[in-house]
DNA sequence: ATTAAATGTGACAAAAACACTCCTATTTGG
DNA sequence: CCAAATAGGAGTGTTTTTGTCACATTTAAT
C-alpha cells in the first residue's frame, strides 16, 4: 500500500526541476546528488518522463534534461503513473480476472469510490504549485545553487 | 500501491462473516472454501483478528470463530489494518527517518492530506451497511448455505 | 576525424516482500 | 484417550523491488 522508491524519487526529481525556470537544463548526476537519488536508479526513470512528454532530453557534451510540457500542466498522479504504470488500491481493479462477477461486492464499490478520490487528489495540484509553495518555504535552501544553473542555462537555453 | 492478499482475503471472509446473525460460528476451513482463500494461509490471517477483538475463536471439536465485535463497529479500514499494519501511502509518513526535515514539502502535505481522506472513506462504511448491501443484491448466493449455517449455529451458539 | 561528455538501454543481481505450506503444539468435546 | 478444531513458528518458492554494470549512442568541442 504504497509508492515504489520509483515513483517517490521521481516526485523528488520533478519538483526539483520544476523549482527552477522552464528551459533550465540539468544533468541527472546533478538531480540525482542534490536529491539523494542513486544516479543508476534515476537514469532508469527519466527516460519515462521523456518518452511521456514531460521532460525532454538532450545527449551529447553538455547535454541535459529540462522540462517539455509546462508544471502548471503536471500533476503527482501523472508523474506517479508515468513512472510507475496505473495506480490500483486493489487487484480487482485492475481489469483482469481476478475479481469474479459472483465477488463483484459491495467493498469493490467502496474500493473503486476510493480509489477515484485519492486520483483527484493527487491530480489536483500542479507542480507548478507544489514547487512555488516549497520554495516560498526554504528558499534559502537551493539557493546557492541557483547561481550555478543561471550559468549553465545561458550556455545550454538555445530554444 | 496496493492492498496485499493478507487483507483482501481478511475482507472476504469478514464480509462473509458478517452476513450472517451475529453469533454464528463457522469454521475457518468452511470460510476458506466458500470465498477462495488458501486455508492455511486463512488460518495464519483469522487469529490477528481474534487479538484485536473483532473476532472470538473457540478451539476443540465443533469449534470455530465468529464475530465478537459487532458488524456495526467495523470499518474495512479496521480490518486492513489489524491484519496489515498502519496503511502509509509514503515511506515518508511512517515516522521513520525517511524524510530529512529539510525535505519536508509540499508533496508531503499532499501526501498526508490524501492518506487521511483515505481513511476517512474506509472507515466511512461498516461491515454491517457492507453486508447488507451486498445480500440484498445476490440474496440467492449463499441461500443454500444458509439452511448449513442454521443447522450449525443451533449447535454452537451456546453464549 | 577524434575525443570527451552526456544520455539510453538491456542484462544481471542482491535483498526484500509476498503468498503461501508444513509441522507441531494446544485446546476441547465426547 | 481420541478426534477435531484452532495457534503459531519455521520454512520455501516466487515475484517485486532496488538497484548495479557494461556497453551503445549521441553530440559539442577541439
């Protein structure tokens, strides 16, 4: 009953970029140290916000990822099941035969009922929010670093 | 991000249980078979409920457990969690120290706020409403099995 | 062209969790 | 004492998780 080291540092890693202005590149050893994310692991999970749209990527010398599709279009949920596929409470949920016709109970209701509650509500801030209300919090945090990007963007910002 | 078969199989045999007088007994073997659940693994899931008082179990010949709560004062929420554990939608929120302070965002709080509406609606059911929904729905199911369980319970219902 | 620096990807592996099974108590009515 | 029921610890095979590693590919700069 609960995200996969997969899906939460992907929400990690999202909210960091999406603290910084759109077209900022990073390099995901640079994502991966500033979030205590193990740089293997999180080289298995960018390229599936890639392939989802949200982040682009670049290869090559002074390459990098930066965001495609704006935070204010970015949800938790899309990010969650991007990374880690749909989210179901239960098996029976699912779509396979797990849950009989005869076991379609009043608790698979209750289930369902729940389920589409938690998606509204992981779907119901953007990461546009979510990052502005962080850093309105600990904006002395990252700030030192921020120094570091503004370079790296004007070397790297040419779209 | 899913429940396990420990408190899916719980769920089955409690909706079971409780769609019948409270007072009856039944047999965990009996529970096994009529709701597809391995009966050793059964056997290993029933006394957690026991020693949270919602079940009572009674060994020895023509024993059995049956309910000790009564339906009206248990939630499916109850249920997971006295065979599961506490539910906890994020590493984060168990109180252990996956969380530094520093990281303590705005995710999180959403984290929180998701889990408690979760729990909000598993508790917002009781396995009596759960039982009666579901009986007036496919009253012909278990009607065969009735006259079983009445021939029993006047056997067994000494308290 | 070469090289260095970045991402992409498939194979592999250790560890943990899951979903049981098995065996041996222990209890209880007859 | 025996048969029938639950109790519970130990063990086991499978799957999932959480990575690691090696190698391929792409690209900018020299």
């Amino acid at each position: 009953m609960q995200l996969t080291m997969t899906g939460e540092y992907a929400l990690r890693a999202m909210l960091y970029i999406c603290s910084y202005p759109m077209g900022t590149f990073f390099q995901i050893s640079d994502i991966a140290i500033k979030n205590d994310i193990p740089d293997n692991f999180l080289r298995k999970i960018i390229p599936r916000l890639c392939k989802a749209g949200i982040l682009r990527s670049q290869r090559g010398t002074s390459g990098g990822v930066s965001l495609l599709k704006h935070s204010k279009e970015i949800t938790p949920l899309h990010v969650i099941e991007t990374v880690e596929g749909e989210m179901a409470l239960n098996k029976c949920l699912i779509g396979s035969d797990f849950c009989s016709k005869e076991r379609w109970c009043s608790v698979h209701i209750l289930w369902c009922e729940t389920q589409q509650k938690i998606k509204e509500m992981l779907s119901g801030k953007t990461f546009e929010e979510l990052a502005k209300t962080n850093s309105e919090r600990f904006l002395h945090f990252h700030s030192h670093k921020q120094n570091n990007k503004s370079q790296k963007k004007s070397k790297n910002n040419k779209e």
